[in-house]
C-alpha cells in the first residue's frame, strides 16, 4: 500500500499560496499540538496535504546561516560541521544502494506472516535467492517501542542481514515528531559528550532484545561474514544506533539508512562520524572498497532534517538523490561532504510545500504494508 501526501510548513501564514492548487480542509481535520495548528487539507487532484502553522511564533529553520571557522550556525539550531563539496556516483556504487534499499523495503514485511522463511514475501525477496530467514520480529502498530524487522543470512555472499522498518501510521509519526520536539535527552554509553533522541533509543533497545542472541550465534558461527544493517525512516535511526553498537563489538558491519532522521547531539554526530569514515570532519566524496556508511536522503524529503531544533546535528555521510522519482538516473545521485551541505538535502528549504512521496522513492518506493 502506497501512503502519498504531502507537508506545507509555515512559520505564521500560507507561503507562496499562489504557486498552490486550491486547497480545501478536510472535516474535522484541524487539531493545536503543543502550540502548532495542524491542518490536514485536500487539493483538487485528491492529493492529502499537512499545514503547519507555529502558533507560538518561534524560530523555524529558513535558508540564512552564519559561518565562523567552519562551523555554520543555521537559524539558531543546528551547529554542524559544513561543505559544498560534492562528487558523482559510480554505477557500483549505485548498484549496491539500489540492492540495500530492496533489503530495507523487506523489512515492512517483517513482525507479520508475510515475510516466511526460506525468505518469501510479496516484495524483493525472490531477488535473493541465496538468502535464508532466520528470524522477524514486532508490530509497530501496537503502543510498544518496538520496532519490526528481521533477520537473515546469504551463506554465498557470506552476508548477515539486519532490517529495520519505518513506523506503520507514517503521517502520525511525522506530526509528532515535527511538533513535539523532543530534546535530545538520553545519554549515549561509551560516549561522554553523546546524547540522542529518547524515542529512537528506546525503540533501539526493545528492539534488539528481541533478535541479539540469534544474531550473534550467526556471528560465532560464521567468521568473516559481514553484517549489514539497512533501514528506512524510523528504522533509519534504529539502524543507525544498532550498526554503531555492532562495530563497537567489532563486527564487520556496514550501515545503509534511507531517510534517516537526525539522531543526536554534536557529541554524537562527532562519534558517529569518527567510528564510520576515521575522523569528526571525513571527508565523504567516495564510495570505495573501505567505505562502510551510507545516509541516503532524497530531493524534498523533510524527515532527514528533523529534529532541526537545538540541541541536534546530523552526522556525516550523506548521499543525494536530486530527482523526486523512483529509479533515479547514476547521475542524479552526488557524495556530499560535511554534515551540512547546501548543494545536496540542506539545499532544499523546510518552509516549502514538501511531497511527502519524496520520503518513500528511494531507488523503489520503500513502504507501507507488505
């Protein structure tokens, strides 16, 4: 099932009204959220909107940034480590993206009895034929923290597999997340000056109870396979949190999220971006043989910049896709340096009519119930 709609953000009134077809509320579709009115709205192609309006009058972020030494300050929120520098993408290298992404679309089969071993399901899984079901796990549909998945072993690519999905009722999750604006509020362990988003933490550990003991009897049992963690939008950040937890115990792990939402603080950004590419400024235009990381964002995708208040910054390793479509060309997609970098997602502005599509075609349109 594909979800399509599409978010307007505005700081006190309609932007570029004029630019918009016309709009109409749906019934009994306004709510105030902590100081926003939420508006779900329709437009003459059937198309669902979503209007933000900050009622509080605080600051969002706009397009104006401030430079010292490197490090930019935009509107007053995010403090990040900045480039324009940018680098084409290789066939391979879009290959293999396009592989992960199928992988991180199976697991929205996962938590369900679509997904059966020996690795069956109504999406990709009949392009891995050497893939074998070892478990799945959860139903974000239920209150639990959990967060659905599964796991999975190529004994011929000698590759563990570790999916994770993005939540069940997407557009609630967005509201949320854009209008209750949770600080960054859990510490993170072995990492002083770390700290990252409660919920995305939280989620983390109920999930990996549920797969760890299996997962590392495949490690025990398997010397010099890889284990590779995809996931999308919430699952995203899940991954993220797990992949940094599996290279820490010295797993050969690589990491590939779509729509990735921004985890953490500095301090944890500056981790992150150290353990992955060796250093708290790497430099990221490549996709060679000892790369491990890839934050694929997409042209008009919001969620990659939330949270954008203070307190949060998003970690290097950022891979652009500059059309809003699915199978995009090789080149429509760039390496970004930096963790901000205005010639690739932080190019895009957030007070804007955003298609909300834009957080689902990733190579494939990545989402929905299985």
């Amino acid at each position: 099932m594909k979800f399509s709609a599409t978010l307007l953000f505005c700081a006190s009134t309609l932007i570029a009204a004029a630019t918009i077809a016309p709009l109409a509320p749906r019934g009994n579709q306004t709510k105030i959220i902590n100081g926003f009115q939420v508006t779900d709205l329709v437009n003459d192609a059937g198309d669902e909107l979503l209007l933000f309006k900050d009622l509080t009058n605080s600051s969002w972020p706009g397009d104006t940034s401030t430079s010292t030494n490197g490090v930019t300050l935009y509107s007053g929120a995010i403090k990040a480590w900045t480039s324009s520098d940018v680098a084409a993408v290789s066939q391979t290298s879009y290959n293999y993206l396009e592989k992960q992404a199928k992988l991180a679309n199976i697991a929205y089969c996962g938590g369900s009895s679509l997904l059966t071993a020996p690795f069956t399901c109504a999406y990709q899984c009949k392009e891995f034929p050497n893939m074998k079901l070892v478990s799945t796990w959860g139903d974000s549909r239920t209150l639990s923290a959990l967060v659905a998945g599964y796991l999975s072993i190529d004994h011929t690519d000698k590759e563990i597999v570790v999916g994770f999905r993005g939540s069940h009722t997407l557009k609630d999750w967005i509201v949320d997340l854009m209008v209750l604006r949770k600080a960054v509020d859990d510490s993170y362990p072995g990492c002083d000056n770390c700290r990252v988003h409660h919920g995305f933490y939280s989620a983390y550990k109920a999930t990996l109870a549920r797969f760890d003991n299996d997962l590392k009897k495949l490690v025990a049992e398997n010397p010099g396979y890889r284990v590779s963690v995809v996931g999308h939008s919430l699952g995203g950040a899940v991954a993220l949190l797990a992949a940094t937890d599996f290279k820490n115990r010295g797993y050969d792990t690589y990491l590939t999220t779509f729509g990735q939402p921004v985890v953490g603080n500095t301090g944890f950004a500056n981790y992150v971006d150290d353990l992955w590419f060796g250093s708290e400024t790497p430099n990221t235009l490549s996709g060679d043989s000892s790369r491990r990381y890839y934050r694929v964002t997409h042209k008009s995708d919001v969620v990659p910049r939330v949270p954008f208040w203070p307190g949060y910054t998003p970690n290097a390793g950022e891979v652009y896709i500059s059309v809003a479509e699915i199978n995009p060309p090789v080149s429509a997609l760039r390496y970004c340096d930096g963790e901000v970098n205005d010639q690739c997602l932080h190019g895009n502005s957030l007070l804007s009519l955003i298609n909300l599509t834009a957080h689902h075609n990733y190579f494939i349109y990545i989402g929905g119930d299985c």
